[in-house]
C-alpha cells in the first residue's frame, strides 16, 4: 500500500511538473493582452516570444517549441525541440528538429531557409553585418540572412565583428597565430597575435593582442598603440588603460596612454567605468563605487554591487555568514545620485535590474506584482511567476 501510494504521489509530482500551465501576457498598464497554455515562456524579442508547449504522446511527455506574436497567436506552430538564444533577431532564428541534430534557420512566418548541415550554430546578434556564425567540424564560418555561407568553414574564434573586423586564426594553423577578418572574409589584420582573450575591436578603436608574451593594444591597421611594464593590460575606459599589477590579478588601477597613473594600482578588482562614470572596485574584500577623480561614491561595505547605468536603482548586497539567495540577503538601494532609498517594507525586494518602465517587486509571501519608478504599486502583486517587462510585455503566471 505504501508503495503504491508513494508511486501515486510521484506520478502527480511528474504530471504537476511537466503539465502546462496558464499564462497571462501583461501590458504596461496592467492590462492583459492575451493568455495561453504552456510549459514555458521567454521574453520578447522583435514581436515575438518563443513558448514551449507540453502534450502526452505514447504516455510520454513530449515537449514543443513555437513562436507568438503579441497577439497570442501562434506564426510559428509549436513543434521544434529547442531554440538558440533569445528567438528572432533580424528576422530569424535557429531551430532544432525532433529529428535531426542539425540547426534550420526560419524566419517571422516559421520559412525554412536553406542551409548547410550545421550540428553547432553561433546566437544571432544585432548588428552583426547580418552574419551568423555556423561551425562544421568545429571550424568557424559565417553565413547571411538568406543561408548562404559567405565565409568558409575554416576558421577558430570570435563569432562577431566589432567595429568591422572579428578576431580568427585558420582552424589547420599549427601555430594558432591570431588575425581579424572583415564581412567579406578578407584579411584585414595578418595572423600574427597570440590571442589575448576573447580579443575584440572597442568604440576607441583600439584590442588587445599578445605581441611576444605581453599583452599590448593595437590600431585596426594592427600597428602597436599602447604597451606597458606597468601592468597586465585589460582593456580601456574613459581614455584611460586598466591593468593589474600583481600574479594573483589584484593590485588594479588606471594608466594614461602617456603611461602615467591616473588611479593608483590599490584596488583588489576594478570595473570599467561605465557611461555614467562610475565603477565598482574591491579593497580589502569590500566593494564600492568610485567616479575618475577616485571619490567614494558607495562606501566599501558590501559583498556585491548591481550597478547596470541602464537600471533605475542600483543594488548592494552586504556580505553573509552563509550563502543566501539574492532576495534574502541583506542589502541597500541606491537611485542613480547614489542617494540610498528606503524600500517600504511590504515590497520586501525589488528587482533593481529591471529595465523597462515597470520593475517588479515581491512580497514577503513571494507574490510578485509591479512598480513605477516613484516605488507606487501599478500592478498588484498576485502572480507566482513575473517575468520583466520587455518589448513592451511581460508574462505572468498564478500557478
């Protein structure tokens, strides 16, 4: 009897996981634009959202993935085995058969475009010269929109080109010697560089490179433009160069491209300034926030700080005894005047990443609901699961 029951008990567990539930699609002013059975949701992305969809077959769950328009219908009818990335970006998106382990591309209307045969595809990115990535036997290529592959298989490296131009070194080279190619797939910088990370062009129009075992910064002709014996160089912000000095990758500050210190080299971990000209640094364990001129904007007292310029608060998480989950740690908020904002209790936490108009927030009974950025509630928190607003939308769900 005990097994029995116990089996019974399992089999609801299993039908409660893997059965659809309700979702309901918000827009900004609480209202619901549409509702759907399904397994999961993601976000919205160029006016549309993949869904995955459960159903039984042969008394087996099986599950399919499909594409919604913000009316809630289907363009894309569910039955691929997964997606790449965030859905449609540039008017496709990589799918994958049930019965296939290569990749199709699709476009808004589920359109097949040809392709090769791909078992491994790069994400589809924005601004990308509309090429993809695509890999047959592990050699990097790049195709376009319409599936044709525009660079040949042949290649190991970065799958997007910065400023024109992506980091690769020929996949038969015996020496793995770094160059960058353009869209076209010409030789814009000789394979010469040892590869210093995942090596990439900046707005200032300058990448690091590895030239005889030193990590240097080079123009898009390839021509050296800033070397150091200062430090490890890692990139620059606001027209200044951020190194570490030690072997256990502390001791970070900023140098001029006269090779001068701008901020000394005291700091255990230092960010980038961001766009707003502050970053997070670490000293004595601690993290904070300074601006270039080296001024305490946050004290150092927390564990981590979530400073993204685009979000409406930034978030500091004091350090715990025990690993806790973000929502139960301790923490302070800041507005973007690094001025700390007292939370009313009954929100309990906020989701200070959030990026839309509406940021979410979730009671101490985990029900979560919507704020604007006067902290007023424009949304009751009714919902088990809220997703951040994106595209103007955002799912929700009571179960």
């Amino acid at each position: 009897m005990k097994k029995l029951l116990l089996v019974a008990i399992c089999l609801m567990a299993i039908t409660s996981f893997s059965k659809n539930k309700t979702w309901m699609c918000l827009q900004e002013d609480g209202s619901v634009a549409f509702q759907l059975e399904a397994k999961y949701v993601y976000d919205f992305n160029e006016g549309f959202a993949p869904v995955k969809v459960s159903s039984i077959v042969n008394n087996q769950w099986v599950y399919n993935i499909g594409f919604v328009n913000k009316k809630g219908e289907f363009s894309v009818p569910p039955r691929y085995k997964k997606t790449k990335g965030s859905g449609f970006t540039n008017g496709v998106a990589w799918v994958q058969k049930h019965d296939s382990d290569y990749w199709t591309l699709i476009d808004t209307t589920g359109r097949e475009i040809p392709t090769k045969n791909y078992e491994k595809v790069g994400y589809i990115f924005k601004n990308n010269f509309d090429l993809i990535a695509v890999y047959r036997n592990d050699q990097l290529g790049f195709i376009n929109l319409k599936g044709e592959e525009v660079i040949p298989c042949k290649y190991l490296g970065g799958t997007f080109f910065a400023h024109g131009l992506a980091c690769v070194t020929p996949y038969e080279s015996k020496e793995e010697k770094y160059g960058f190619i353009n869209p076209k797939g010409e030789i814009a910088i000789p394979f010469q560089f040892k590869q210093a990370g995942m090596a990439t062009f900046e707005d200032n129009g300058m990448c690091r490179a590895n030239v005889a075992g030193k990590t240097v910064l080079i123009d898009k002709s390839g021509k050296i433009v800033f070397k150091t014996d200062k430090g490890n160089i890692q990139g620059v912000s606001n027209n200044w160069v951020r190194v570490f000095t030690k072997k256990d990758r502390s001791g970070w500050g900023f140098l001029s491209f006269d090779d001068q210190w701008m901020i000394q080299p005291k700091y255990d971990d230092l960010d980038e300034f961001n766009t707003l000209g502050y970053s997070a640094a670490r000293k004595n364990g601690l993290v904070g926030l300074i601006d270039t001129a080296d001024q305490t904007l946050i004290s150092f007292k927390y564990e981590t700080i979530y400073a993204d310029p685009e979000s409406f608060l930034i978030t500091a998480l004091y350090p715990t005894a025990e690993p806790e989950s973000m929502i139960n740690t301790p923490k302070d908020y800041y507005n973007q005047n690094f001025e700390r904002i007292e939370i009313p209790e009954k929100l309990h936490y906020v989701y200070g990443t959030d990026k839309g108009k509406l940021i979410r927030y979730q009671t101490d009974n985990k029900m979560i609901g919507y704020l604007n950025k006067q902290l007023t509630i424009v949304i009751p928190a009714v919902y088990k699961r809220a997703n951040a607003f994106n595209d103007g939308l955002a799912w929700v769900s009571k179960l």
